[in-house]
C-alpha cells in the first residue's frame, strides 16, 4: 500500500511540473506574441492559455479536500467527533479518480467531511469505505472516530453511539476549517508557479534574443 501512494505521489508531482512547463510556456507564447510578436505566437498563446485557466478551475473544483485520511493505529487512543458530510461521490480506489460506477469492484465511496473534534479546531478530510456507511449518501451529517494524537487518522464507524449520532445531527458547519484556511486553492498555486515560469522565459529570451 505504501508503494502504490509513493508511485501515486510521484506520479502526481511528474504531472504537476508537466502542467506547470506547459501553461509556462503558453503564456510566454502569448505575451511575447502580444508585445514583441510575431502574431502566430498570439494566436496560439491565446487559446492555450484559455485552456490552461479553464484546467486550474477545475482542479479547484476536484481538490477541495484533498487530505486524505489514514486508518487507526492499532491499539492507539480513539475518540468519536461529528462530521459534517460535504460530498459523497464513487471513485477508483488505486488512482483516487472519479467513477460513474459506484458498484464496480474497482471503486469505493469517497466521502468529503469536515470533522469536528472536542478540544480541536475542525479540519476538513477525505475518508474512504467501500460502503455507503451509515447511509451519508443521503445524509448531511455523521460520526467518524478518529486518533486524538493524530488526528488526521479517521475512519467511519458502521455503528458509532446513538449519543453521538444524535449530538452529530445538531452540529453546525464551523466558520474555521483547518487545512482550508490560508491554503491557496490547487488551481491557483499552479497558475502562479506557471506564472512565474513563464516571466523566467521571456527574461531569458529577451537576453538571448
């Protein structure tokens, strides 16, 4: 399991660089053909650059919680907290990608909380279960047990306490969420990165030219 999530790291760190060189480069097309032409740079920096924009939005759209949650340790202190339930979608349980299947064998159910703990600040994570536990699929509100010295260790319980499945239905979204607050969304961290690639690149052709 921990190959396959290094692999999957790797994986994903090749194609962010990937998609930073490309939008670099398209923007740098379309600036330079803009200021310094010639036009064809323009008009092939244009679209493309159009394009890259319309990726990073959905990247936000996809990695609103991308914190995924990793199992108990065992023997390790458990606590049970409320969880506000924010989206609940099938995806393929080795890539993380959306499916249309929720049946098929290949996915699980990805399922989008804000956890909110005794004694600590709300933190929004992705937990994973190859069922619709506790019926959250149509539910807005659940229980998750959780490490309470790591808290990033959630599972979702099949049958937590009916105390805390009533004290989850009265809780209310909290107005701070860890790990969301200050953190620039995906898309724009990618944007800003290309940005920058791309004033690198015309640094270096205007040198160079």
């Amino acid at each position: 399991m921990n190959r396959q999530l290094s692999s999957l790291r790797r994986y994903f760190t090749a194609l962010g660089l990937l998609s930073v060189a490309a939008a670099g480069l398209a923007f740098t097309a379309l600036v330079y053909g803009a200021v310094f032409g010639p036009r064809w740079l323009l008009m092939t920096g244009l679209p493309t650059s159009v394009l890259a924009l319309v990726v990073f939005g959905k990247v936000d759209e996809s990695s609103q919680s991308d914190v995924a949650a990793r199992g108990l340790r065992s023997g390790g202190p458990r606590a049970f907290a409320p969880a506000v339930v924010h989206r609940v979608r099938a995806v393929n349980k080795e890539t993380g990608r959306p499916m249309t299947d929720g049946r098929s064998l290949d996915s699980v159910f990805a399922f989008d909380l804000t956890v909110v703990p005794e004694g600590l600040p709300a933190y929004r994570v992705q937990v994973r279960h190859p069922l619709d536990v506790q019926g959250l699929l149509q539910r807005t509100r659940g229980v998750v047990e959780y490490d309470p010295e790591q808290p990033w260790r959630v599972v979702i319980p099949d049958n937590p306490p009916r105390e805390w499945l009533a004290r989850a239905n009265g809780v209310t979204p909290p107005a701070v969420v860890k790990g969301e607050v200050g953190r620039a969304p995906a898309g724009l961290r990618i944007f800003a990165a290309s940005a920058v690639f791309a004033a690198v690149l015309l640094v270096l052709v205007r040198v160079l030219a």
